[in-house]
C-alpha cells in the first residue's frame, strides 16, 4: 500500500520557501512576488478558458497551451536546470496574435477602448491586468536576479493577446464597443 504524500511539508512555517535548485528564500522576496503573480495570472487565465463555450474551441485550446507555457516560465523563474522558455513559445504567441488582428482587421478600433463587454470579455480584460502587473513585478525582479528578456517579451506579447482576445470576443458577440471619450 502506497503512503499519501501530504501537501504540507511545513518547511515554510517560519516565512521561507525553497526553489526547485534547493535554494530557500524568504517568502517576501521578489522571487516569490513574481512567481506568486505568475501564479496569480495563470489562475485567472484558467478561470477565462472555464468560461469559454464552443464558439471558441481554438481560443480555448490555446489558452490551454499558454497555461502549460506559464509554467515552463515559472520552472525558469525557480532555477530549474531542465525546464526553460523557448522562442518557439513567444513565436507561438506572436502568430495566433497575428491571426487575431487579421480577423479583427474590419472591425478595429485606433481609440482606446473601455474594459468590459461581454462577461469573457471583461474577465479577459481583468487577466490582461493582470499579466500587465506580472510584467511589471518579473521587471522589479529583474533588479535582483537574472530574467532572460525572453520571458520579459513573452509576457509583453501575452498582455497584446488578450487585448486583442477580448476585442475579438466582443466582436463575434457583436457588441458595440465604448470608445474612451477625450
């Protein structure tokens, strides 16, 4: 009979935390700021693909992969010696984004629009702020340990994506987007 393995470990009752590299930190660093964002993106992402129904199997599985992706980058984030971004997952991401302008080409909007919508839509602009403040965190991080600019590109170029999603959501909804007033 196998013994259960017990999620806590307790080993960060007293304010720490250890990488996978073995290496322990203090819970408030900036490494565990950006990891916890990243965390925190990656929960909200997989609350915009529950929420997703079947007109948007493609979006979906994407979102999917993006979710995996997040994780490789947190793998990196942590030190681990096997587990690291590719620029295969950034041209991923460049290329549905691409593929989303092209869809979105006769209904874009140059003024900068105001969050919301749809329900997904307005989720998809929650979890774009998201990413945005990931970003930011993994930048400040970036003062204290090495960041690859990969990463600091694959969360820029995924802050564009969900934009450019929730527009697209909204438009195959057809809602008629609100326009900031100036």
């Amino acid at each position: 009979m196998s013994k259960n393995i017990s999620i806590s470990t307790k080993t960060g009752d007293k304010g720490e935390s250890g990488l996978i590299s073995g290496e322990r930190l203090g819970k408030d660093t900036s490494f565990f700021e950006a990891i916890g964002t990243v965390d925190e993106l990656n929960s909200w992402l997989g609350f915009v693909v529950s929420q997703f129904d079947n007109n948007f199997p493609h979006d979906k599985k994407f979102l999917l992969k993006v979710q995996n992706t997040l994780f490789y980058l947190g793998a990196e984030l942590a030190k681990s010696p096997k587990v690291k971004l590719t620029s295969q997952h950034l041209k991923d991401l460049e290329l549905r984004a691409i593929d989303l302008e092209l869809k979105l080409k006769a209904s874009w909007h140059n003024k900068f629009l105001l969050p919301g919508g749809t329900e997904l839509a307005g989720v998809l602009d929650i979890t774009r702020a998201i990413c945005r403040r990931t970003e930011r965190v993994l930048v400040a991080h970036s003062k204290n340990a090495k960041v690859r600019p990969l990463i600091l590109k694959y969360l820029n170029r995924l802050s564009d994506y969900l934009y450019l999603l929730r527009t697209y959501v909204n438009a195959q909804y057809e809602y008629g987007e609100r326009e900031f007033n100036s």
